[in-house]
C-alpha cells in the first residue's frame, strides 16, 4: 500500500516575503491573533543571522479557499490570483508573520494594544560581536553607537549603500551587506501538506498544536464552510447575529446553539453530535443559514416576550433555544393554543431537571423527537425524566448561586411577574452585566444578610429570600435595614407598595414582614413560588387575558411598535402641549405609509404602565370615551377622517392600569401630515418615525406601493 508522505523542503527569505505578498501563502482565521512582542520577533531574527535553525514551517497547498486574516496591523494581505493553489499556514503563523512584518518595516496594532510596535525600530548592533553566542546582535533598541534599522538590512542594495555612505565606514557599509546576504540566503525549512481536503488540514493543525490552541469546533465548520463566491464567511455572519442580539440583551448566545440547530435540521438522524456536525454538507449549510438564525431569532423573541425572560444571562441554558427554534424553523405561524401549553411544559421541565448541565447534544436529539410531538399538536410524554420540584422546602432549602440553573429558572419565573420597585412601583430594569453574580447589583436579599446575621439559624442566602430590585436601592436606601423598616419607609412615599410586593410573589400580610419573621417568610413565599411552577408543569397556568398585549409590549419599540406616555399632557411642564399630539398624528402616519403597526399611549420607554388619566384631566368630557374622541379629532386634523379606517382603538388593561392600544393598519396610497401649512411624508425606519424629502420620497412611494 503507498502513501504519499510529506516531503521536506525548504524556502529563502525572499521568497517567503514574495509569495505573501503575491497571496500565495495565507494565514487561516482559525489561527490565533499575532502575540509575539518585538523583543521576541528581534530574537528571531538574530537566530536566522546567526544561522540557527528556528523550526519548520507546515504548510497546505491547496485549491481550496477558506476564511483566511486579510491583513496583519497595516499590512494587507492580496487575495489568492485565480487559478492559483493557496498555501495555509499551519504551523509556524507567528514566525511567518514577524519575518514579514520585519521585512516591511511594519506599524502594527495588536488586538487588545493600545499602542502601534514599529518594526523599524528592530536595529542590527554593527559594534556587536556576531560570533559571541551571548551577544544579541539584532535588538528591539540600540545597545551600542553604531546600528542601523533591521528593515534596511533585509533590503540592502546598491543604492541603499550610498544612502549610507554618509553614515558608515566601507568595512561597516561590508559588514551591512554580509548580514543581508545572510539573510537572503538563509533556507527555512517547510513541509509541505498536498492533500486537498480541509479534513486532514485540521488533523494536522490540531495533533501540531496539542500543547497550545485547540481548533473549536465553530472554527472548524467556520473554515469548511467559507465560500468567496457566495459570500458566506460564518464567523463574520455569526458575529454580526451577536451584535444584533447585544441591543436586546440576548448577547450571551453559544455558537454551539447554530451548530446544533442546523444538525438537528440537516441530519438525516435529527442528531448533533461532533461527528455529524463535520460530515453536514457545506451547501446545504449555506443554504439553511438564513433561515435558521431567523428561526433563532424567533426564539429569542418568544422567551423575551411569552416567558418574559428579558435578558439572556437569566436563562438556565442556552442549549434551550435550540429545540424552541427548531420549533419555529418547522413552524413559521405562532404556536396555537395548545402548543404554547406544551412549549411552556417543555421549558420548565427542562429548566428545573438539569437537563442540559451534561450530555448535551444526545439529550437534545431525544428533545427533538418531544418538539415533533408539539408540532404535531401532541403532548410530550416525560415519564423518563425526573423535575426537582418536589415541595416548597425543598426550595427553601437550595442555595441561591446565579451561575445554577436550577436558580436562574426560579429567577425567569421571577421576571415573569415583571417585578417592580419598592420606591415608586416602576418597572426594575434588569441588565446581563448586573446579573453574573450572585452579589450583583439586581438581586437583593429581601432579609438582608447583614440584618440576620446572628439572629436566625436559617439560610441567610436561601433561594426563595432572592428578589430583584434596581441598582440603587440595595445600598442607598436598604442596607441592613429589617423587612419591617425599609419597606414601611416605601410604604410611606409609594401607596402602591403592596402591588410591588406581589410583583415579586410577596404580600404585604402573612408574609412576616411586619414582624420581621424570617421563617414565615421563607414558608409562605416558598409556598407561592412552588405553586406558579406547579401550575406551568401541569399545564393548570392561565395566561393573561391580554397576552397578545403583554407580548408586542415586552418585545419593546421597533419599526412596528411604539410607546407614548401621553397623548397631550406634557409630563416635564405639567400642562397641555399640543405639539405632542401632532407627533402621536406623525407616528400613525408614519406606520400607515410602511406595514402598519401599534401604538400604545400610556406606556414609557421602559414599558411602564403610566394611565391615561393625566390626559383625561385635560379634556371637558373627562373620561376614556372623552379621550377616545380627542384622539379622533387628532386624526382628522392632522391626518384626515378618510384614515380613520385604518385606526382600531382599544383601551385594554396592562400591569392593572388603563392604557390606549392604537391598532393602524397599512394604507394602500400614501398618508400626509398637515400642521403650519406644510404637507410631510413620514416611514418608519427603526423606531422612530422619520421624515422623507420630495426626491426620497417618489423613489419610495413607487417601491412601496408600485410593485
């Protein structure tokens, strides 16, 4: 049996420089940033002037094209010509990158430097003794009076002598040039990998770096699936899906998640272990990528606004959006009624077993087959599977660590109830940065640690005496003040503090706080706690009645959702502002001219219910029916009554306050604005609600309505 084996050769220094610099040789992503220092790259050097040998460089040559660095500090990298085979680097980046970066005199910034490290600065010592071992004759700086930039050493010529003429002597100027000999004649020795296919690269590249940079298995499938025709480079896709996620919170996000989603789709076994993964099919990859990361996206949405889980570090598992957005890649209409009962079943019974901390992508693949079921309007048989809820004290008796699972899915029950602030009832903002540990700035001890110190032999740091609150109140106005205390100070300045209590699962009776009773109040919360996460397991949870409400609130603004606090009132002034409404008027314009969209008055931008009644003040006919009628007269004045069609108006409950939901439609001609004698265009773009000239707005008015 013949193999074919890797043959040594090797490589002058010219001849390295020429074919980076023709795209010849390349250095994959998947290969680590350039680290070396300056000091190290002179090392280098001195070691090729002395003759050293400095190892060998692996390379594979192939026709292959992965996703390669295009350019090291100021230094591009040319594409590959056409036609042409590509020799990766995979052994030896650091050194090929410092012979190159040495040769050109380069500026380069490293990751994570604030500083530039000029290789020019890299001199040859002519007063030291190139035969002395000890004696470093190239150095990061001058250790002596006569020296001169390594850059102008590997470039020495003719012309370059009489440049220097001025400088130094002719046995010095002879010196220069036998050191750039040196250098140019200087062989490296390479090894060349033939073997085409990208598998036996990677082999080679991991069993080379088993002491240092272990190839992950995103760079793996980055680098198999790169494709320059199609533009499809998978980490530079996957890192803008991140920064995406970063504006709603969610930016945690493995890119195991994508890879195990796009297996169990594209596997003919529904499986998403390693082995599989690798084998998946490059096209069909490329091809399903859009579509799986919207379906991801879905996911996304649906435990930000269905479980109202608002930022990604409270999720128990991130594995967890796998199986929900295979859901949605399979079923691109919203669950119907029973799936959202089994979906809901299916998140906590994963979420309180600790069902993803070990053999992920087996356990996944047995899911997959119970998400089947749900798609199928079936209810997933569990029998196989053990939920640690076994009674309230159980829970009391858990540890609260905000890295557990088990405690992060009693914190998404928690955020479920959109937990308020004890000082003014608003909603308390949870942030991923605020969340990592268990001694962050939202989760605050309702007995505080430092008040039971010495007072109960109960668990201070039990589960269940965990809440959220904002950032400020833990140390500004809680402390170690007792239950009794802090929250009769609240009850003074807030007369709805009982409603924010229950936003967090607490009531102001029977819970121990006036008496300040530790042992009642783990008994009574662990109690309702249990029976919220009982009610989902058994599919006994009602919904609110308006959950469609609740959800477009909690998603937040985008090009199809808007909040207004006020219709008219000006709550910085304390008085009527008209402008206000005509930006209500530009807001249903703007909805009406793109694809329709809903308006909520009385909601801030932190989602806060807020009422109407400021505004209802400010009308002859106080009442909702009186607000109801300004709103109208908005419309026709600004807008005209023949739009009035396209405006449902609701006035539904949210978070036990009266709100305003505009439902607009989208408008078969264009809708204009009319206030001072001037007629404008306004889309939606975002958020916002954006104004459109003449020119911008005929190109868009055909577009929109012409197709």
């Amino acid at each position: 049996m013949n193999f074919e084996q890797p043959k040594p050769d090797s490589k002058k220094y010219s001849d390295l420089i020429n074919e980076i610099q023709k795209g010849i040789i390349k250095i994959p992503k998947f290969q680590r940033e350039f680290v070396w220092s300056i000091d190290k790259t002179a090392k280098l050097l001195d070691s090729i002037l002395k003759g050293y040998p400095i190892g060998t460089f692996i390379l594979w040559q192939t026709v292959e094209r992965i996703n390669d660095i295009k350019n090291v500090g100021n230094l591009e990298i040319p594409d590959t010509p056409d036609g042409t085979k590509v020799q990766y680097v995979l052994d030896g980046q650091q050194r090929i990158t410092s012979l190159f970066a040495a040769y050109l005199g380069a500026q380069i910034q490293k990751t994570g430097e604030k500083k530039v490290t000029d290789y020019r600065n890299i001199v040859v010592n002519l007063d030291n003794d190139i035969s002395e071992n000890e004696d470093q004759v190239i150095t990061a700086e001058p250790t002596g009076e006569k020296y001169l930039s390594l850059c102008d050493v590997l470039n020495f010529s003719y012309s370059k002598a009489k440049e220097l003429s001025d400088r130094f002597s002719e046995e010095e100027l002879e010196t220069i040039d036998a050191y750039s000999t040196a250098f140019k004649t200087y062989e490296f020795s390479t090894v060349v990998l033939r073997k085409e296919d990208i598998d036996s690269a990677i082999e080679v590249f991991t069993r080379i770096n088993t002491g240092g940079q272990t190839l992950t298995l995103f760079e793996i499938m980055s680098a198999k699936t790169y494709d320059e025709t199609q533009c499809f480079d998978m980490q530079i896709k996957w890192d803008g899906f991140i920064k995406e996620l970063k504006d709603i919170k969610y930016e945690g996000v493995s890119s195991t998640v994508i890879l195990s989603l796009l297996s169990l789709i594209l596997s003919r076994t529904k499986e998403c272990k390693r082995k599989v993964i690798l084998a998946l099919d490059k096209q069909a990859i490329i091809d399903t990528w859009d579509s799986a990361v919207s379906a991801l996206k879905d996911s996304i949405d649906y435990f930000r606004t269905t479980y109202r889980i608002p930022v990604s570090q409270l999720l128990p598992y991130d594995s967890l959006l796998v199986p929900f957005a295979y859901f949605f890649y399979l079923n691109k209409e919203k669950p119907k009624a029973d799936q959202r009962k089994y979906l809901e079943e299916f998140f906590w019974r994963m979420s309180l077993s600790f069902r993803y901390s070990s053999s992920t992508e087996s356990k996944l693949a047995q899911d997959i087959k119970r998400i089947d079921m749900i798609l199928d309007n079936k209810r997933p048989d569990y029998s196989d599977m053990k939920v640690d809820l076994d009674s309230p004290q159980a829970l009391i008796e858990t540890n609260f660590s905000a890295g557990n699972s088990y405690c992060k899915a009693i914190l998404c029950l928690l955020a479920y109830q959109e937990p308020k602030d004890f000082q003014d009832n608003g909603k308390v903002i949870l942030d991923n940065s605020w969340l990592k540990v268990a001694s962050s700035k939202n989760y605050h001890h309702f007995f505080p640690k430092a008040y039971l110190k010495n007072k109960t032999v109960l668990n201070s740091n039990s589960l269940v005496n965990i809440t959220f609150v904002s950032d400020h109140l833990n140390k500004r106005k809680i402390g170690a003040k007792s239950p009794s205390s802090y929250i009769g100070d609240f009850r003074d300045e807030n007369s709805g503090i009982n409603k924010a209590l229950n936003s967090h699962l607490i009531d102001i009776t029977g819970f121990g706080i006036e008496s300040d009773d530790y042992d009642i109040f783990l008994q009574a919360r662990a109690k309702r706690i249990y029976d919220e996460l009982k009610a989902r397991i058994d599919l006994s949870h009602k919904e609110p009645a308006n959950e469609t409400i609740q959800e477009l609130i909690m998603a937040g603004e985008s090009d199809s959702v808007e909040f207004k606090s006020t219709l008219r009132y000006d709550l910085r002034t304390k008085e009527v502002n008209k402008k206000l409404e005509y930006v209500i008027a530009k807001t249903l314009a703007a909805f009406m001219n793109s694809e329709g969209g809903h308006l909520f008055i009385g909601i801030d931008d932190n989602q806060n219910a807020l009422s109407l009644d400021d505004d209802i003040e400010t009308l002859s006919n106080k009442s909702i029916d009186g607000f109801e009628l300004q709103l109208i007269e908005v419309i026709k004045k600004y807008i005209g009554s023949e739009f009035s069609s396209h405006i449902k108006i609701n006035f539904p409950t949210y978070d036990d306050t009266k709100i305003c939901y505009v439902k607009i439609a989208k408008s078969s001609k264009p809708v204009f604005t009319k206030h001072e004698g001037s007629e404008d265009f306004f889309v939606r773009t975002g958020c916002s609600s954006q104004p459109l000239g003449r020119e911008a707005q005929s190109a868009y008015e055909k577009e929109h309505w012409n197709k």
